[in-house]
C-alpha cells in the first residue's frame, strides 16, 4: 500500500488521546494522514470531534449516520468502509474489537494492512507489548493474509515488563511464580457512569491463571517461546485515579534489594517514584505527560521493594493506564509502515518517558 494513512476506531479513553497523538506527531511518525471513526451522533461530543478536525484528523461514520452527524454540525469527509479501504493501519479502541474483526475487518484484509485491537480483546491477534516482544513483530507481520495484532491491557504491560526485568538473568528465565493483584480504578475521569461506591473484588475466572492480566502476559510471553508460571486477582476500587498493582515475583536465584533497584533505574520504559498516593501520580501526568498521560509501562513505588528469603521480589507500582498501551499500538503502527525505522521514530516520545515521577 503506498499510502501511509492511519485509521482510528472509537474516540473513547483510548481511542481520543491516541488520534491526538497520531496528529502531533504525524509528520516524525512518517504518517500521510490520520483518519477517525465515530459512532454515534452526540452534541455532547461534538466539540470533542471539532478539537481533533482542528487538530488535522479527518472524520469518518457510517453512511447512514452521514445526515445525523451533519444535523448536528458534524461533517464527515467519507464513510467507514471508505476510511478502511484508504488506510495502511487501522487501530479499533472500541470494546467489541473481536466482533468487529469478524464482521467488517476480515473483509480488508490484506498483506500490506495492518488491524489492531486493544486491551483484552483475547484471540484477535498476536500479542503485543511494546519492550517485551517486539523481535517477535517481523514473523508475525510476514503472512500473506491479513494482520491482526492485540495490544495487551495496561495492567498486562506493568506486569510483564517486571516479569522482564526481575525474572529473567539476560536470556535465563529465573522465575519460578510470579503472583499479582490488579487494583484498579473504577472508571476513567472521562466516564461518568458506572462508578462504585465500594471497593468490588473480582472473579478468578481462570483456573490456572486468575484473571485475563496474568494470562495475557503468559501468551504474551509464548510469543517469545517462554513459559511462564503467572497467577493475577483483582479488586476494582472507588477512584477515578489510577490503577495499582501488588506484585510478589519468587526467584531460582537470589537478588539483592540494590540489584533490584540497580535493573528499574536503568530501563526507559520503568519510572521510579518516592510518592505513595495515585493521586499524586495521576497529578504529575496531567502536569507533565503527553495529553496527561505517563508513557512509562510501571511507576514503582521505590520504597515498597523489598526482598523476602533472598529470592522474593515484592512490592507496589502505578499502572499509567492507556499511556503504555498508546505507546505500544504506535509502535506496532509505525514497525509496520517502516520497520527499519520505527525505533527511531518513536523516539518523539521521549520527552514523556520519566526516569521519576
């Protein structure tokens, strides 16, 4: 496909900051154009859709929604399909991406486009995070068919990227369990419905694994050819902040707490922090993020760490929900438009990747 234009689906949580994203940075990201999809005609995202066509994103609907969204002084530049058909990637940030595939996707696909689906849309795809497996990115982008790819959950990326550096000595895997429990936010500051008004503990809904954050990040992890003994639970809290995560990773060999601390310190894609609270967290990435967004995959909350029996890795860290997951599918979106230079384009970001918050 010669053209490079990018298709976003949805203008939620995700969907929203990501097309924002997309058109800072079209230009250093080696983007022709950035296209958006929405739904459903509401005045009350109407100036939502003018700040992103301001921005340079071209809107795209359904075109039997076409006349609605101009009723409401909202205007289309063409429809779905016509938006599908000009892009080279298409990222879905709605929660039915799966069934999207099946209905509408499978019909576009092709060797030279790329679809990727979001969060714990489980079986849409290979899966992805950005600093966990990207060498895995060339095979599985080299069929003939089409390419679909699942950016894990926010909360998959945290713990994987301490799977990464905890428990593995380079190449060795030195991880004999790794157990999690996911504290997550209610709901997004954006949403103002389905808020609870009392901690809500959830289901172990897999045997093996607990819940789908462990899961992911062992098929994330099959993708590099590892096995990985991972158990996660969690508990949804009433705050709109940020999630947080309790980890405890149990070691075949011993580690000291200066080690520890030594690996989180020297990797880009981990912040440290000396702050206990989500609340000052969150602050610091409406201050100083992209969009208020951290970048970073963890927030380690540096004095939490502490080892047990030599070999016990415990402790606490901040999920920047949506931020690693954004910076993971415009990875995936650029390693397909140009994989000999994605690294280097990507690097726009750095400036939103904090060595301590």
């Amino acid at each position: 496909m010669s053209t490079k234009n990018v298709l976003v689906v949805g203008t939620g949580t995700i969907g929203e900051p990501l097309i924002a994203m997309l058109v800072k940075s079209r230009e250093a990201l080696g983007i022709d154009r950035v296209l958006f999809h929405k739904h459903t005609p509401l005045k009350t995202d109407r100036s939502k859709v003018w700040a992103l066509q301001r921005a340079g994103a071209e809107l795209f609907v359904n075109a039997d929604r076409t006349q609605a969204f101009k009723s409401l002084d909202m205007h289309p530049v063409g429809s779905f399909e016509e938006a599908i058909e000009q892009s080279a990637v298409v990222i879905d940030c709605t929660p039915i991406g799966s069934r999207m595939k099946e209905e509408v996707y499978s019909k576009y696909a092709t060797s030279d486009r790329l679809f990727i689906a979001q969060g714990s849309e489980f079986g849409f795809g290979h899966m992805y995070a950005r600093g966990i497996n990207d060498d895995t990115l060339a095979d599985a982008l080299a069929g003939d068919g089409g390419n679909f790819i699942q950016v894990v959950s926010c909360n998959t990326h945290n713990l994987s990227i301490l799977c990464r550096l905890l428990g593995f000595d380079g190449d060795e895997n030195v991880l004999e369990e790794g157990r999690f429990l996911c504290m997550r936010r209610a709901t997004d500051t954006s949403q103002d419905t389905h808020f609870i008004p009392a901690p809500s503990v959830g289901k172990h809904g897999d045997a093996q694994f607990g819940t789908h954050h462990a899961r992911d990040a062992f098929h994330l992890y099959q993708t590099k050819g590892q096995d990985l003994n991972l158990f996660s639970s969690a508990v949804k809290l009433n705050t709109q902040y940020m999630h947080s995560l309790y980890f405890q990773l149990r070691r075949s060999k011993p580690i000291s707490l200066d080690e520890v601390k030594a690996r989180l310190n020297d990797d880009e894609l981990v912040a440290m922090t000396h702050k206990d609270s989500t609340a000052t967290v969150f602050s610091f990435g409406r201050d100083h993020g992209l969009y208020g967004r951290i970048l970073n995959q963890t927030v380690i909350v540096e004095s939490t760490l502490t080892i047990r029996n030599d070999n016990e890795v415990i402790g606490f860290c901040f999920t920047p929900q949506d931020g690693n997951s954004l910076l993971s599918s415009i990875a995936a979106t650029c390693f397909h438009l140009d994989p000999e230079t994605y690294e280097e384009r990507i690097q726009v970001f750095k400036p939103y990747f904090f060595d301590e918050v």
